[in-house]
C-alpha cells in the first residue's frame, strides 16, 4: 500500500528551483533552490524577438520557500 505525502495548502517546494514568490504578485522565482542575491522569474517581461527578458527584484530578509 502506498502512502500520499501531504503538503500544507500554502507549502509549495520545488526541488532545485527557488520558487520563492514575488510581494503582492503571482510571479516566483525560478532560479536554482540556495541562490544569492536578486530573485528572478525569466519567464515575464516584454517580449522581444520572440524571447521574454525575463524580470528581477531583491531578496527580501528571512525569505523561505514556505510561503
């Protein structure tokens, strides 16, 4: 018989990607889970010739990727 793991209804945690979200928006950064420095979502920003910039933010203090 096998066991469901359970996760809180606001614990979100992904292996390998920060995942931390963006104050009062639905963006998360997407970089490497234990990066330093600017949180990043590369999938936002304008789109030019095809390809999205990408937007950036700094890191809040006492971040965590349970929020």
């Amino acid at each position: 018989m096998s066991q469901q793991r359970t996760t809180a209804e606001r614990h979100v945690e992904i292996p390998g990607i920060c995942f931390i979200r963006q104050p009062e928006s639905t963006l998360r950064c997407t970089m490497s889970a234990g990066h330093y420095g600017e949180r990043r979502h590369f999938y936002s920003g304008p789109l030019t010739h095809g390809f999205r910039s990408g937007t950036s933010r700094p890191s809040r203090p006492g971040e965590t990727q349970a929020d």
